[in-house]
C-alpha cells in the first residue's frame, strides 16, 4: 500500500520550501521512497519527540562539494492511509 505524504506543519512546510532546489528534489524522491514502505526505512522517535513519531533518515547526497543530511519525522494519521510530516531538519558540511 502506497501512502500519502502530507506537510503537516508549517515548520515542515517552511523547511522543505528553503531546501536548496536540487536538493529539494532528492527528498522529493526519498519521500516518494518512504510511501512505498515508511514502516522498513523509518525507525520509532526516542525522547525528546512524540514517541508515537516516526524518524525517517533521507540518503546522503553531495551537491557541487557539500554533503547535504536530512531528517524527517513523521506520524501516521488517525486513518493510517497519510504520512504527516511534522519537521524536516536539514545539514550540511563541506566534502574534504
């Protein structure tokens, strides 16, 4: 069963929107990804988030240079048919 991935907050929203565009397009696919099977690539969120979130580890990915980190956490909705993304934290660092 394919999921719906929603922006929940408007945190995640604001966040996904700042994200570099090529960069925004990689988690793009990677939430694409995490429809497919959120329960196999996601792991339970520990203190200090909701312990009914989920954490969901986007794939590294270098972009002119600098290797780029996303998180994303999650919670599934009452029907158990959407993703609802609650924040999206994004690093990076310069390539040595």
């Amino acid at each position: 069963m394919r999921y719906v991935v929603r922006l929940d907050d408007e945190e995640a929203a604001v966040s996904y929107a700042q994200l570099p565009p090529p960069l925004r397009e990689h988690v793009s696919g990677e939430l694409r990804r995490l429809a497919e099977s959120p329960s196999t690539v996601s792991r339970r969120a520990h203190f200090p988030h909701p312990q009914e979130g989920q954490l969901f580890d986007v794939e590294p990915v270098v972009l002119l240079g600098v290797k780029h980190w996303v998180t994303i956490m999650f919670m599934y909705s009452r029907d158990e048919r959407t993703l609802l993304i609650k924040w999206i934290v994004h690093r990076s660092g310069r390539v040595l």
